[in-house]
C-alpha cells in the first residue's frame, strides 16, 4: 500500500525577529491548510502579515517555546536564526514531541564551526578553497607570512554574517587577523560545540585560499535523506554600490540566479548536496532543515565559500513569493523525515527582486528609534517585510536594527521586477535610510 501523504500544519509557530522570520511567517500563512502562524518574538513588522500572530519570547528561551507549543497546539516549529539551532533548541523541541525544521546542535555545525564544517568537506571529497585553522594569533600570523599572499580571514563561529575579510592584500589579512583575535566576535557563542570545544567565535578562525568567480546562493530542504531544491539566489553583500565597502548581512538579492542553469544545479547537487547529506548521515547526523551553501563559480567548476544551517537573509525574502502553496506541507515533511510523501513544491516561473533599507550607519554603530512612515501598499506582486524594527505602545513602528526593511516585488523580468522594488522603497521613509541603487546590476539592462 501507498505511504499516507504527508498532513499540512494547522498551526506554524516561527522562531525569530528579523526578515527572514516575516518572510516565513508571511510565506506559511498562506498555504492552503494552515490557520495559524505564531512568530516569537518577532518585530514592528510581525502584526501587519495577515494570518500572524506576534508572541514576546526570546528565541533563546527554550522553556518558554517549547510551553507554547503545548499551549497552542503548534504542529511545526519554523526556526529562523543561526544562534537557536547552534545552542540545541530544535533537539529541546523534538524531545518534547515537537516536529521541527532546523537542524540539531550536531548538524548546526555546519554554520557554528568553519573549522568543522571545512573538515567535513575535506573528508567527503567537496569541492571547497584550501584552508589552514588557526588557534592563536601568533599560529594565524605565521601562517600568513609563510604564504606570502592575501587570504581569506573568517572567524570560526556564529558572526551575523559579518565574520569574514576577503583580504586584497598581507596588511588587510593582519588587521583582520589582529582583529578576530582582539576579540571582535567573542559575543557570538559557537555553542554548537560542546565541553573544551565551546568558545567564543573569535578564539580560532580559519585562513583560506583566496578564490575567484562569481557568488551565488543556494538552498536545499532535506529530510535527512532526500532533498528539494529551491531557486538559486544572488546576494549583495557589500554596503556600497559597485560592491565596494565592508561585508553586510546582505543589502538585497534576486532570484532565480542565471549564473546557474539546470544542468549547473544538477551539478551542484550531485558534487556537493548529496555528499555533504552522506558525510552528515556518516557522522550519525540526522539533518532536517535547510542546508544552504554559498557557492564561487570557478574556472575549475562551482567551490563551497561556506554552508549555513538557515535560509539565508535577504535571500529569504526573496525567494518566499516565488514558492507555491505547498510550502509548509513540505516544511512539515521534512521535520518528519518523510519528503518522499509530500507533495511537489511548484515554484513560479517570474523574478523577484529584493532591495535592503539599511539604518545609518551600517554594518557599524548604527542610529535607531527613528519613526518609519510608509505609504506602500502590498499587493500580491509587492511586499514589504520589516526586519529590525519595534512596534511602540501607542502603535507607532521605529527602527531598531541594521537591516531595516526589505522592500520586494516579482515580475516577469527581472528590469520590471527591480523598477517595482525600487518604486516601492520611494515611498517607504526613515531618518538616514540608507540602500544601494544598484541592486541586480548582473541581471538590469536598465
């Protein structure tokens, strides 16, 4: 006899607060089946998304969600950020009888530790730049003047995406050397790691090979065994236009990237998903939730710039409008272990194009409580998500984060969907909003 389908989940809780999290919250609400979306804790955004609901519960407090979930009956936990799945929340939720998608502590790995995540590749033969860890300041130093050449300096554990220099020449990879070191990341737990492994992002870091080629994104649900693929996405990292300037969490995205066809997608899984599944399931690793891999198309063929265990962000808000109404039934099967019995996720056919309204300021010390006054009107081909912004008493929304909000819009191609995106950031205000013009340059012909 045929397996029964997979169910869909009434009642959706999502962990988190930024943009991300209202993507998802948004994005679940509208699948067929679903009554309810609780997002925790949430943001200034979180009462605007039709089907949502905003719960004040730190996503760190594991005891308080995992008694909402009782309370509400909740059939799946969406968890959005790195920090949660690193410090075990998704292995406190399942052993309290709640499926999840997001990996345990032993899969969240793959983001927390660089150092792990690079043996890993090493071990199942992944396509990946050559590195050299480094424990000490003094180790990491001579390593780079042994080299004799610019590397790639990144902390080892959880930094909000802001981890890592691409060094342009020795005196950069120094300074960030220094910098790790000096303790720039100690706040970021990889508390993913147990016991003597558990330290502060900055106490080790990993120096790679410098590679070249353009960046892309892209997202895989896995059960633990099988696997969907999502669009491919393209990030903007750099604050300034000409991707210049300091790394960003992200200042806007599009999708699907041509930068891989079918056949480069087809390749990407068969040389890196499906063995990084094998070597996670080798090391008795059962992965339910997304594994991410940012990608650098080589000469040579596609190379792993690192995985995370998350949607990414604002790859996340991009992607959402494009994936059809399926979604939290497929979720739901892949926190059961069961994608084989979910339906197809029919994905739409356009483009989406995402743009970041950033605080002044950013990625450094940052203005907030300025008022956001907004006269966008979302349509089904229009959204506005909010990400670090706080909803006052008296109901009034204000900034009080990096990435403010993110603005996206879907079309045909990819000049109208970015034209509508743009239009409707110009009627979006904040003191000292700050967002780049160029968003999508690879893919505008105007």
């Amino acid at each position: 006899m045929p397996s029964a389908p997979c169910p869909t989940p009434a009642r959706i809780l999502v962990i988190g607060g930024g943009g991300r999290e209202n993507a998802l919250g948004w994005a679940l609400a509208r699948c067929s089946g679903v009554e309810a979306v609780w997002i925790a804790p949430g943001n200034g955004g979180t009462s605007d998304l039709q089907g949502c609901r905003q719960l004040a519960i730190a996503e760190s407090d594991q005891a308080g969600l995992i008694s909402t979930c009782r309370d509400q009956a909740i059939e799946l936990v969406v968890v959005g950020p790195e920090a949660p799945l690193a410090a075990g929340l998704a292995d406190a939720l399942r052993a309290a009888g709640v499926p999840v998608f997001g990996p345990g502590a032993d899969g969240a790995q793959l983001e927390a530790s660089k150092q792990w995540a690079k043996a890993l590749m090493l071990e199942a033969g992944i396509p990946t730049a050559g590195y050299w860890p480094a424990s000490s300041r003094e180790q990491a130093l001579e390593i780079l003047e042994r080299e004799g050449r610019p590397l790639v300096v990144k902390a080892d554990g959880l930094a909000a995406g802001k981890g890592v220099t691409v060094a342009e020449t020795l005196e950069e990879a120094r300074a960030a050397i220094e910098e790790i070191f000096a303790g720039r990341f100690d706040s970021s737990k990889a508390s993913a790691n147990t016991g003597a492994e558990a330290d502060a992002a900055g106490a080790t870091l990993v120096l790679e090979e410098r590679t070249f080629g353009p960046e892309v994104s892209v997202f895989a649900l896995c059960d633990g065994e099988r696997m969907v693929l999502l669009p491919t996405a393209q990030d903007h990292k750099r604050i300034g236009e000409g991707d210049t300037g300091p790394n960003t969490g992200g200042m806007g995205a599009y999708a699907p990237a041509p930068l891989l066809d079918a056949e480069g997608l087809a390749e990407v899984r068969r040389l890196v998903l499906e063995p990084t599944v094998a070597a996670l399931r080798a090391r008795g690793i059962d992965y339910r939730g997304i594994i991410y891999a940012g990608l650098m198309l080589t000469e040579s063929g596609p190379s792993v710039i690192e995985f995370n265990c998350r949607f990414g962000d604002p790859e996340c808000e991009t992607l959402m409008p494009l994936l059809g109404p399926e979604l939290a039934q497929v979720l739901l099967a892949c926190a059961s272990g069961c994608l084989d019995q979910a339906p197809p996720l029919t994905i739409s056919a356009g483009c989406s194009a995402c743009v970041i309204a950033a605080a002044q300021g950013y990625p450094g010390t940052i203005r907030q409580g300025d008022p956001i006054t907004s006269q966008l009107e979302p349509s089904a081909q229009l959204q506005l998500f909010h990400a670090g912004t706080r909803r006052d008493a008296d109901g009034s929304c204000r900034t009080s984060g990096g990435r403010v909000l993110a603005v996206v819009a879907q079309a045909d191609d990819f000049d109208s969907a970015f034209e509508q995106a743009y239009a409707g950031l110009a009627q979006v205000h904040f003191e000292g909003m700050t967002a780049r013009r160029d968003i999508g340059h690879q893919v505008r012909s105007r």
